[in-house]
C-alpha cells in the first residue's frame, strides 16, 4: 500500500551559524555508504531549532542530491556550504519513513517537504538554559491526558535513550524537560546503559501508573560527564547540590555574602610527564587534596578559607602570624576542610608586569618546594590575582599555568595540581583553559601532522602550486567564489594552492588546542583581500599582526577576515597587470565576541571578534592559514 508523501515528516531545515554558538550542532554517522543518518542534535542548538532530528536521512544539501555520495564527500559539502555562507539547508526525512518508502519503491518528492527555520539569533530559552546542570522532571496525567507530552528516539546504538520532542501543551512542555535531553534515571532507576527497548517499557509502565519521574542532561552535559569519567547519579548530584549550597562564603566581597549556584561541572584536565594540572569551577574550600593553597595577603580569600576550617584553625593562625609575621609561608592543619593541611603563602601584586611575573614564578615555586617536602601528591590553587587586585589576568593566568607544567616536567612529579576559578568568573575559566592545553609553551610533546591529499610533492622548495581548471577542487573555489562577486571581476585569472608545512603545521596545532578546549568544530573558511606585496609576505609569514589595522579598526585591532568576497573586495588593489588578489583563509574563529575599536587584543575569555554578520577579527599569528590564493580581473 502506497505511502501518502504528505504524512512522512519531509523536511528542509534551514540551518544558520549563531555567533554565541559554535556549529550546527548536530552529528553524522561516520559510515562511508549512504544513506547518511544524522546520529546526535545537540541540545539548544541552531539544528534543534531548526527541526533536525535524530535519525534522520539527509537526502540533500542545498538540493544537492546526497543519497549516491560517500560520508567524505557528505562531511565536505556540508563544511564547505556552512563556511561559505553561514547557512545550510537539509533536506530530511525520518529514518522509518525512508524504509518504508524504500521498501514499496516510492520515490521522494520534495516539494512535500515542510520548511523550518533556525532563528537568526539563539532563541532566549536557549541563552537562559541552565549549563552542565542535570534536572529531575516530574510528570504527571490527569484525566485529560492521553500521553505524558513527549517523543523518544533510540540512539544508534539502541543503548539508552534520546528525548526526540516535547508536545506544545503538553504535561511535558511544563517542565524543564527539552529536546535532545538523554534520560538517564527513571524513577529513581539508571538506565542509560539498559537496551532502548527496556526503556520504553518501563516508560509504558510509568504510563500506566499515570506519573513519570526522569532525570535528564542536555547532549553537551552528557558528554562532558562521560569524557571526564564522572560518575552520573541523581543521588550524588543531589548531595553535591545540598554541599553547596550550605557553602555561604565569599572572598570576593568580605560584607556580602551568597551561595554558590547549584552546581556546575567545569573541570578541565591535561596530563603532563606523570602529573597531571586540573582546571575547575568550584568552590577552593571544599577540594579533597592534600593541601589547599591560600594568601596570606588576600583578606577575602583568606577569610573565606579560616571560616570555612573553624575557629581553632584560625586561632592558630593568628598565633603563627603572631610569631613569625614576615614567613612566606604558614601552615596549618585542616579543621573542618577536606584536605590535610593549609598552606598560607605570601605574595603581593604589581603593576609592573615584569615584578608581577616574577613574584607569581617565586609564588609557584615556594608552594612546590613545600608540597615536596611534605610529601603531598596533591594541591588546590584558587585563580589568585583575578579578583580584586585588578591585575593582568592575561600575565597572572599565563604565568601561573606555565610555571606549574614546568615543575611537573622537569622534576617529573606524579603530582594533581588544581586551578579553582569561582563560578561566576567563566571568563577566567577559558582562560585557563586556553593557556593548559596551549602548545606553544613547547611542554607538550611533539606531534607529526598529516599534510592535506591534494598537496603536490617538489624536490625544489616551492609553496605556491597553480589549481588545474579541470579539477574538482578548482571548480568548487571558482563557483563559491562567483556566487558572491557576481559583476565584480571580469575573470579569474588563476587560483593557486598555499604549501607553507611550517605555517600549516603550526596552525593544526593551535586548531588542536581549540578543539581540545572548546570541543567543537570552531573552523572557518574566510575571504582576505589585500594588494600583491602583502600576499607575497602573507604566503611566506602568515598573517602577520604588524599588519593589523590595514583593514581598519572598527572591530578590533587585528587580522579581518569576511565570509563574503564582495566585502574582502574592497581592500585588494590592482597591480600593473590590472589583477587583483584575494585568499580563502581557514579561520579559528572560537569563542567570538562583537568588537569595537577600542579593543588592541582579544577580550578575556575569546578568541577573536566579530560585526556580528560576517566579520571575523583575529589577533594571533597561527590563528588562520592562508590555503588559496585566487588572483583575479
């Protein structure tokens, strides 16, 4: 019996990048023969706003047909169509449909298909939404209802279980349950690692029983959790909740006093020779270490850490201090905290930055030299000098980071060395972040990058290799370039491929350190113009910042990229020939931010700036890498 095509759920998303948020948020399957299912939708992500569903067959790309192609070809024209134009449309269908239709030799006709759109912007629920916080959702049925309000879909896996959607007016849709939400309890039971058939029957017993209890995580939460290997139980989230929010202290502000929020899981780790450095959100006063590090010349923390041992540890102290006011360092045991000791270190800020280097090496190694001695494995830091002392967070972070991964190594200790940033400091978070798993420290051990398929071979050095217009790869920068320079230039005249291996390997590093911080696909294919002079020094020494301000200053004093080369048009020059230049350039964009011309670097905490459209800022040398060269009339 044939199947009515209006009742197959055919849908074109289309799908635009949001400048808070890195992505499409979704995931293919890696199998190289169609058809191609879409295998995870991230939690409020452009893609769950714009109706893609898990298991769903993508039958085009920009109605290109997708269903003869393997997964590489897939994975390209997806990249390549988002970074052109910051959009995508898919055209999808589900999973079961597609089998159906497959089975009774149906063909699929788009114009069937029902189109939804992402918002240009990320919707306001989503920007609200709660991150890495785990929530029970209650359910009830009254008499009224005939279902609890929700959709499920098993992952391809059939291991656990994926909420596929929430009913409008449903008894679903009134609690903080959401699209894309993994269930991890019923009831009280874990059940993500039960069969997805299992699961659905305890649903419909649950059903039964009129009332549903889930504990559910967003995607991103998910991951987060099983990367770091903690352990997810509504029972021990719910003790670490209660845990802190008794904690009442503050050392950012000595008078007023306010609990920490419910809970968040940020914790960051990299391992270097046998030791390992941890970066944290959290609270300094309850890490299970053996040693929490304070300041004696910080009163808010210092405060914040005495009340928190008790009154016996501050009296002793007090008395040490007494009797040895100028010690760098002072001890005491732990009271109430669950470490074994406190270690006390003196240490003062600067405005000089050279002297604020300086005493944050001497600060590092005094509490290494006193941890050694004692024969700790273990030790909290707190993000000293990011709070009220208003010193270069840049300096005090970058130091403090680099110090700690040279005593790790060189004295090779099988030491956990944690970070601990206050909750509300995200800023100083990422920035943590990105000094831990930066390379160009050279403390990380070195790595062999695979070159790109296409690059050619020459026994001459040689960096720039002229595209045959015959090739596919030349075809695709031509059309990507036409379609946004329409009436511009009359020709191209050639497109040459950029071989520079001690650029290009430079920037898979740093892409790597991106991706392993941020864990997602923060990549961007860009347009720069520029007059041939600069694209010769370009080809030879990247995109060097001496040249920052050559593009103006509107959103920041640095390297401008655009993904529209009719914009990039304006700041290339003719040459005696009458040519003109531009590069497609791969970006590492991050955690982008609306500049101003105010702004000599990246602000704390981002990567780059941004007009909020099309314009990309970027303010490190390795940060992009110049890949084409198209010279044009």
């Amino acid at each position: 019996m044939a199947i009515e095509l209006s009742d197959v759920n055919l849908r074109r998303c289309r799908l635009c990048l949001w400048n808070n948020y890195s992505g499409l948020g979704f995931v293919v399957e890696t199998t190289s023969l169609p058809p191609h299912i879409v295998q995870l939708v991230e939690s409020n992500s452009p893609a769950a706003a714009g109706g893609l569903r898990i298991r769903d067959i993508i039958l085009a790309v920009n109605d290109r047909n997708m269903c003869e192609v393997n997964y590489d070809e897939l994975k390209y024209t997806i990249k390549k169509t988002r970074d052109t134009y910051s959009h995508i449309e898919l055209l999808v269908i589900d999973q079961d449909f597609y089998e159906r239709l497959k089975e009774n030799n149906q063909s699929i006709d788009p114009k069937f298909a029902k189109t939804i759109r992402t918002p240009r912007t990320m919707p306001t629920d989503y920007q609200n939404f709660p991150k890495h916080q785990p929530r029970t959702c209650e359910i009830y049925l009254n008499t009224n209802n005939i279902s609890f309000g929700f959709q499920t879909v098993n992952p391809l896996t059939d291991i656990g279980m994926f909420i596929q959607d929430i009913y409008p007016n449903s008894p679903a849709a009134k609690t903080s349950l959401r699209k894309s939400d993994r269930i991890i309890e019923i009831d009280d039971e874990f059940v993500d690692n039960m069969s997805s058939t299992t699961i659905l029957e305890k649903l419909r017993t649950a059903k039964e029983k009129k009332h549903v209890k889930l504990y559910v995580v967003d995607t991103e939460t998910y991951e987060f959790f099983q990367s770091n290997n903690i352990t997810l139980s509504s029972k021990e989230y719910q003790q670490s909740t209660r845990t802190r929010k008794s904690s009442t202290k503050s050392y950012n502000n000595e008078d007023e006093r306010s609990s920490l929020p419910s809970y968040k899981f940020e914790r960051v780790c990299a391992t270097f020779k046998r030791g390992k450095i941890e970066i944290e959100m959290g609270d300094i006063t309850m890490q299970k270490v053996d040693v929490i590090i304070g300041s004696s010349s910080s009163r808010f923390l210092r405060k914040a850490i005495l009340t928190a041992a008790g009154n016996e540890i501050q009296t002793a102290y007090n008395l040490e201090l007494k009797n040895h006011p100028n010690s760098i360092l002072i001890e005491t045991l732990s009271g109430a905290l669950p470490c074994k000791q406190i270690f006390f270190v003196q240490w003062k800020p600067d405005n000089d930055e050279k002297v604020l280097e300086q005493s944050l090496v001497d600060l590092i190694s005094t509490v290494v030299q006193n941890v050694k001695s004692h024969n700790f494995t273990s030790f909290a830091l707190p993000a000293i000098g990011c709070g009220k002392y208003h010193c270069s967070i840049d300096i005090v972070v970058k130091t403090m980071v680099l110090e700690m991964k040279k005593h790790l190594m060189t004295k090779n200790l099988p030491w956990t060395v944690k970070f601990v940033v206050e909750p509300d400091q995200e800023n100083i978070y990422d920035e943590f972040c990105k000094q831990l798993f930066t390379r160009e420290d050279g403390l990380h051990e070195s790595k062999i990058y695979q070159l790109p398929s296409t690059w050619e071979t020459s026994n001459e050095y040689k960096i720039r290799f002229i595209l045959s217009i015959r090739t596919d790869e030349y075809r695709s920068i031509a059309y990507n370039f036409n379609r946004s320079m329409k009436e511009k230039y009359t020709q191209i005249v050639k497109i040459e491929r950029i071989q520079n291996k001690r650029w290009y390997t430079q920037y898979l590093a740093h892409r790597e350190d991106f991706e392993r911080r941020l864990r997602k696909d923060i990549e961007r294919i860009l347009y720069h113009g520029c007059p041939e002079q600069a694209a010769s020094s370009i080809i030879e020494d990247c995109f060097n910042r001496s040249f920052a301000g050559t593009h103006g200053t509107l959103y920041g004093v640095g390297v401008y990229f655009s993904s529209k080369a009719n914009y990039s048009h304006k700041y290339t020059k003719t040459n005696a020939n009458g040519e003109r230049c531009m590069f497609i350039a791969r970006v590492l964009v991050g955690k982008t931010i609306i500049g101003n011309d105010s702004m000599k670097t990246r602000p704390l905490g981002f990567d780059s700036t941004t007009d909020g459209n099309h314009i990309f800022v970027t303010y490190h040398d390795a940060q992009a890498y110049a890949e084409y060269l198209i010279t044009y009339k």
